[in-house]
C-alpha cells in the first residue's frame, strides 16, 4: 500500500513504513514533492505523510484515499502521523532556506518548535526515529546544529535533500 497521504486524509492501515516529512512550507520551496520523488526512487514499499496540501499532478497516482472527516485540523492529523512515523518509519526534517520572504509570519516558525519537541523526544527515548538535513540556508542553523550535537550527539545533519531521504529510508527499515 505503497503511497502518499495529504493532510486531514486518514488511512485506517498502514502495512509499510511511514516517512513524515517534516519542515518549513509556507516561504519554502516545494521540497516535499522532490522528497517523494527521491524517496519512491529509493523504495517503493513506504507511505508518506506530506503536509503541503497543495496536489501535484505528477503525484496524483500515489495519493492514498481515505477519511477526510475523521481529523478536526490539519494539526491533529499531523500530531497523529508524526508520532507513528517516530515508531514505525521516520520523522524527516528538512531545513531549506527561506525562498520568498514574508513579514507576515516567521519563517519556519512551526518547524522550529516541532523540531525542538522532538530533539527532546529523542533525547530522553533513542529509539525514536529522526533525522535532519539542510541545504545549509535555515537560519539559526548553526544554533539547531549544536543543540543537536548536545541532545543527540549520535545524529548526522546531512547536507542534501538525497542524503536525508536515504537516512530516512534507512531508519524506516530498522528493526
């Protein structure tokens, strides 16, 4: 049941491992869709929970059906594939730099506090399942790289959207 699921949609069972994409969307570019490009590319047989909403014709025969009354919020349904990503796949960060600026809303203002949530899941649980890359523009990347080394010092920040799908990958297979 290899596919993608977009917010709100709830799939009752997911048989392969789950890779949610975690990071900036609103003033980003659209990394999700390359991620799933370069993660079906590297495995067929996995889910991913994408939170852009926004659909993409080159996509549409990998988007899952399913509930979409069954979430309250896009939010709940994020808390909900975030935490089961952690168990059976992997939560996936990717801190890009900003593409357009806006002052109306911080720039991966959500990000930052997802991240910090689960830097300190990882911190006190190991066996929770994440990893984090950047293209080396996310501001205050250098502050996010050293809270990393000090909460997970095990964790590599990879350099490229590739290198941080096939950590992914590779943390969706562990036992």
């Amino acid at each position: 049941m290899a596919g993608v699921i977009l917010p709100k949609i709830h799939v009752e069972r997911i048989m392969d491992p789950l890779i949610f994409l975690a990071g900036p969307i609103r003033s980003a570019p659209n990394w999700q869709d390359e991620a799933i490009g370069l993660l079906f590319s590297m495995r067929r047989e996995i889910v991913i929970a994408s939170p852009r909403r926004e659909r993409n014709a080159r996509l549409l025969p990998y988007y899952l059906c399913g509930r979409e009354d069954f979430f309250h919020r896009q939010r709940a349904w994020e808390r909900h594939y975030l935490d089961m990503a952690s168990r059976t796949g992997a939560v996936m960060f990717w801190l890009p730099g900003e593409e357009k600026h806006s002052c109306r809303k911080s720039y991966g203002a959500m990000t930052r506090i997802e991240l910090g949530q689960w830097m300190t899941n990882y911190r006190n649980d190991s066996s929770v399942r994440l990893c984090v890359g950047s293209d080396g523009r996310f501001s205050e990347l250098d502050t996010i790289v050293y809270d990393l080394y000090l909460d997970a010092p095990d964790m590599k920040v990879f350099k490229s959207l590739e290198e941080t799908c096939a950590e992914a990958i590779r943390l969706s297979l562990r036992e």
